[in-house]
C-alpha cells in the first residue's frame, strides 16, 4: 500500500471509529440558544448550526435564566436571577433592559409571540411569593397585561409557533397532597379560554410547542423519575419520549420537528442532548471542548 492509501485508511479508521460517538450524526441545524456555566456563573450562549462555534453573549454578575429565541431569530430574551428581563439584538449586539414602574415584582420564562412583538412570562408580584401570574408584554411600547384570573400558580409559559395559543404549568397541589402536582395547560388566548391538556397526576413543567403544533413536549415525573414526555395538543394522548434513571428536562424541538433537545445528567453533568423521534437514537452535543461545563434552559429555532 503506497503513502496515499495508507492515509486515506487513517482517516477512514478515525472517522469510523476513533472520531466520539456523541459527534457523529449528531449535527443539527438552526439556532440553540442555552445558558453555560463559566467560573460558576449561567450565561446565555448561541449555537448557530452545529457546523460554528458556540458564541457565548453574556457576562454579568447576575445568574442569567431562561433564554428564549425569537421566531425571526433576530432577538434572544431572558432574565436574571434579580427577576430583571432583558433582550438582546442579535443584529446590533445591543442588549436591552426592560423596566415596568407598576410592576416591581419579579419576571421569568419569557416566550416571543409568533410575530415576535409580544413576550408572555411569568411574574411575581413582591407579596405574592411563589404565586406567579402569567403577563403579556409589549416589547415596542413595554405595555404589560395580565390574561388569565386563574387562582393555581402559573409557571413556564410557551407560545406556540403559528396560532395565538399558550402552553403552561399550572400547580393544583403541594404540601397538601404531600408532592407536588403541576399540570400543563393549553390556552386560546383569542378567545381567553384555557382547559387542562393531560391528567397526569405529576409534576409536569417546561411545555414545548411541536413546529406544527400537534404536540406539546415538557418533562414530568409521572414513572417517578422526570423524563421528557409528549401529549396530542387535541386530544392529551401521553407519548414517553425519554426513559433514563438520569435527570430530563427542558425539551425543545427542532425546526423540522424530528428531533428533540433536552437537558440530561446522564454523563454525571447536565449536558445537551438530542433524540431522533424516528430511530430513538440519543446523541450528546459538545458546545465546548472543556467538558466540565454545564448547560441547562435550553430553547431551538
């Protein structure tokens, strides 16, 4: 075998089986946004393809929380562990910092609108403790509205991609029942009507919309341990889609909406995960060649 051969059969035996089994297969495209924990502090980083390096967009004394892109991709929105919301402009690299005088309380989840004017978060009013409220806000003028008088605790809205339509976790029931149950709803915000999705008995948090808003994914402990689970956005059918002794949560579908990605401790670390909802086969992504970094509030558009 001549010099060039003998290279080319190098790079085939490291491709096929040197190269890590979590990089293989496991491209994706659009955008992850995600926090990543650097010289422990949570700071929102942006993966744009899996064929570019991850770009870290934060350092702030603050724990970053909760980053949301929008559907436009143009602009990321999160908060901070002060409850303070902020977004930044992908295109200018300016980040904004929104202030509401008549609501001094604390804001978190924040979710775009389909047309991305509009962010829906939850919010904690300073007496209110844990009892979060779920508020419509007007990214142009600030403007702020609360939507729905429901007495349970409202937490981690979703809007979905193409209707006005809003998926959330709403606590029924904690120290009382002796755990804690938290269901997902499903709301029209057309018509201000909201109905339990799923009879689940757990606690369920995180929903997330399919692209064709069939489905809606969020993570639960219904078989004891939380996993991440699917219901039919009409009918509430439960489909387990992970099944790990490990932690799972934050699922997000991908573009198309043959993938999921999720947050998992199955290495020992919170890590970045995705599943083929056609082969079931679950790859973990390296943003970072350091792997002692951490990643967790995941969201892909």
């Amino acid at each position: 075998m001549n010099k060039f051969g003998r290279a080319c059969w190098v790079l085939f035996f490291i491709n096929v089986f040197v190269y890590p089994c979590h990089a293989r297969g496991s491209g994706f495209e659009g955008n992850l946004v995600f926090l990543a924990n650097f010289e422990n502090n949570w700071d929102v980083v942006l993966w744009e393809g899996s064929d570019k390096p991850a770009k870290r967009l934060t350092k702030t004394p603050w724990d970053e929380k909760d980053p949301c892109l929008s559907p436009s991709g143009n602009r990321i929105a999160y908060t901070t562990t002060d409850g303070v919301l902020h977004i930044i402009d992908l295109e200018s690299g300016k980040t904004n910092q929104l202030v509401f005088e008549k609501c001094p309380g604390k804001w978190e989840s924040p979710s775009f609108s389909a047309d991305g004017k509009k962010l829906v978060c939850s919010y904690f009013k300073p007496e209110a403790k844990d009892r979060a409220v779920l508020g419509v806000i007007d990214t142009e003028s600030e403007k702020v509205e609360f939507i729905f008088d429901q007495y349970c605790p409202q937490f981690t809205p979703s809007r979905s991609p193409r209707k006005a339509r809003l998926a959330y976790a709403c606590t029924h029931c904690s120290s009382s029942c002796g755990k804690i149950i938290q269901e997902i709803w499903v709301a029209d915000l057309s018509s201000g009507k909201s109905r339990q999705l799923a009879m689940t008995n757990a606690h369920c948090q995180e929903p997330a919309w399919s692209p064709d808003e069939s489905e809606v994914a969020f993570c639960a402990d219904i078989s004891g341990n939380f996993d991440i689970w699917s219901a039919d956005a009409k009918t509430g059918e439960l489909t387990q889609i992970t099944d790990h002794d490990a932690m799972d949560e934050s699922p997000s579908f991908s573009p198309d909406g043959e993938k999921i990605a999720f947050i998992s401790t199955r290495s020992g670390r919170s890590g970045i995960y995705l599943k083929a909802l056609d082969t079931g086969n679950v790859n973990e992504l390296k943003p970072f060649a350091n792997n002692d970094i951490e990643y967790r509030e995941l969201d892909w558009k």
